[in-house]
C-alpha cells in the first residue's frame, strides 16, 4: 500500500489550496482517512478527518475554512484549505485507516506535502 499525496505549495495569506492523498496497492476497505500537520519545531496535530460514511472531524483551529473530503471510488482524500494564514504553515501528512484484508488492519501514512503561507 502506497500513499501519494500532492498540491502543497507556497501562497499568500488569504489564498487557498487544495491537497490530495490517494491511496494505492490492494486493501479491503478504508473505514477512515484524516490529514495531519506538522509545524516547524511543533508536534504533530490532527487537522481533520473523515469515516468512510462522510462523517467530518475539525481542529478548531481550522473549523470554517478548511474543509474534508474523499472519493472513495479513487481511494482519494482531499483537504480543501481556504483563508490561510501564516500559522497553517507546516508539513501536511495523510494518514489512512485501512483493512488490508478482512482481519488485518493498519494505518499508513504519506510521506508529507509542505504547505508555506506568507504574510
């Protein structure tokens, strides 16, 4: 199993950004997919996170301006990040619940996408 993850970049305050994490290789199902945050020097925070039936979870941090999403039929979480500021600036990690067969579940993450807001 292989995650992917992809659309991190430099923006201005204000702007926006979409990130992307698709999963990859041969699983049963994925129950829950999240995005991760990492700030220079900071812990590793969860910033938001998704069940397989569309249920959303926020940081408060980002509740109203970021938003979750998946496509399950891409195996596919999205993270849709909008009014950034300078402190959403970290490495972003996707991170994946998964059924690798019927009994056998582990987590995966991606290898991290880097997010920079300027002020």
């Amino acid at each position: 199993v292989q995650l992917v993850e992809s659309g991190g970049g430099l923006v201005q305050a204000g702007g926006s950004l979409r990130l992307s994490c698709v999963a990859s290789g041969t699983f049963f199902s994925i129950p829950a997919m999240a995005w991760y945050r990492q700030a220079p020097g900071k812990q590793l925070d969860l910033v938001a996170s998704i069940t397989s039936g569309n249920n959303t979870s926020y940081a408060d941090s980002v509740k109203g301006r970021f938003t979750i999403s998946r496509d399950n039929a891409k195996n596919t979480v999205y993270l849709q990040m909008s009014s950034l500021k300078p402190e959403d600036t970290a490495d972003y990690y996707c991170n994946v619940d998964m059924w690798v067969t019927y009994r056998e579940r582990r987590e995966y993450w991606g290898q991290g996408t880097q997010v920079t807001v300027s002020s």
